[in-house]
C-alpha cells in the first residue's frame, strides 16, 4: 500500500492540481546545492503532534465532511481537507468519561517516542473532536452523564450542549509525518467516526473559526476532483476500505503508517 506522500498525483478533472507544498520542499532540498542542504538540514523542522476527524454520514452514498485551508494559510493553502489540527496541552490534560476501545489505543501505542503516553494519544483523539467543533460547528459526542467543564472556551462551548466525547467509538485509521524540509510539518494521526454521535444539525455546519472555508458533506467520488493533498487523497482511499467493514470490525484494523527515514518514505502497518 503506497502513500503518495512525496509525490504528486494528476487531477481527475480538467483542474490542474498544485504541487502539494511538503512535496515541494522536499525537491527542493535534494536538488540544492550541497552547501544549502547542509544549512537547511540544520533548521530542520521537528513535526508537531495533529489530529484529523473524517467524520462519515452512511446512505447509498457515503459523504464525509470537508473544508478548503484560506489562501493566507503557509500549510497547504486552497486545498480541501478533513478538520483537524495540532494537540492543545489543554486536551492531554481533559478529564472525561470513558477511554478509546483497546485495539486502537493498542495501534496508536506503536512506533511512538519513549516520551509519549497514553494521556497524549487519547489527548489526540479529543483535539480531532475538538478541532471539528472549533472550525466547523459540528459536535461529534453522546449525551453526558454528568455535567463537564473547562476552563478552555472551546471545550466548555462543546461542554454546553450536555454531551461527552464518545472516545469508545472512535477509529484511528492512519497516521503520516509531513517530509523532511517542509517549512510546516505534522505528525498527524487520523481518527473516524461515524455520524449516529453527530450530535446537532449536521447540515447546519458552519465556518466557525475562519480556519476552513467552503465547509459542506461530499461524497467519496465528488472528493476526490477537488484540490487535495496528496495525504488527503490516500486518507480517502483508506475511508473508503474502512467503511467495508462493519463498525465493530472497522475498530480492528491496521491503520498504515508513512513517515521519511533517510529521506526514503517508509511505510508500516500499525
């Protein structure tokens, strides 16, 4: 299974696709001077630790919620992407019900640095929630048992509709680190789920941080003729064969792991 994470792939429409930024990068550093690949190697970005929600509404035809990055944005600016973003201290640090189910924590628990606990990787799957309330509107959650709070506005925001993170029903289905070289780089695992924890209107969603424009439910084929990433193209792909699944076998599958070691892409099941 190849991830085309340093490489582009041809539009399925008439839209010439741009180069994807940590592809970019990437070339430019292998065709630089040798001089200027050890200075830029110097200042190479560590990535920071992301999360991503693909959130999937069933029917004939499967839609999933995505958005366009603002033009102003230095990572990935006027693609389409799944909400998400970087983990908060606020979210390792979130007190509430319930724990994500063993096979996946098992699977996020691999190839990870000694300096990494649990408290972080559960912390990832409340920033997808997070990040998908704060940029577009949607709470994805089950009805709280008791009442929860934050001293974070986001979080009591979400606190406030009298739901919970629905944490046992979450799927991690990949995990992929920008290149090497790229100005802006993620270690980004990507979590699913489905929309019966879509808490409030579904069609209601909004651009509620001015992080995503454009923000609407598509379906896999109509996905894939927008501007994508090249890692968000592959995430569709692997949607795509995660949905096959029945929701409990979905819990149980590998999720693909891409990463550059020595400047080749790697690629591992976790």
């Amino acid at each position: 299974m190849k991830c085309p994470l340093n490489s582009t792939q041809p539009q399925r429409n008439k839209t010439t696709m741009t180069q994807d930024p940590a592809k970019t990068a990437h070339d430019d550093i292998r065709s630089a001077p040798a001089g200027a690949r050890r200075h830029q190697a110097v200042v190479r970005v560590r990535p920071k630790d992301a999360a991503t929600l693909i959130v999937v509404r069933g029917g004939p035809e499967p839609t999933i919620l995505m958005g366009k990055r603002a033009s102003t944005h230095r990572f990935m600016p006027n693609k389409f992407v799944f909400p998400g973003g970087k983990l908060d201290r606020v979210d390792q640090q979130l007190k509430v019900p319930g724990d994500l189910s063993d096979p996946v924590m098992a699977r996020l628990r691999k190839s990870t640095r000694k300096d990494v606990g649990d408290r972080k990787l559960r912390g990832l799957a409340l920033a997808a929630i997070r990040e998908t309330y704060e940029e577009t509107g949607l709470v994805i959650g089950r009805k709280a048992v008791t009442p929860l709070n934050s001293r974070n506005t986001i979080w009591q925001e979400y606190f406030a509709h009298d739901v919970e993170p629905p944490l046992e029903h979450l799927d991690f289905i990949a995990r992929a680190i920008t290149p090497p070289n790229a100005n802006r780089r993620f270690d980004t695992r990507f979590f699913m789920v489905h929309e019966r924890f879509i808490q409030n209107d579904p069609e209601r969603v909004v651009d509620a941080s001015g992080e995503l424009n454009e923000i609407h439910w598509i379906t896999l084929p109509q996905a894939r003729q927008l501007e994508l990433p090249s890692i968000t193209r592959w995430i569709i792909d692997r949607v795509e064969e995660r949905i096959g699944f029945d929701t409990s076998a979905q819990l149980k599958q590998s999720a693909p792991f891409v990463r550059f070691i020595n400047g080749a892409q790697v690629s591992a099941n976790l």
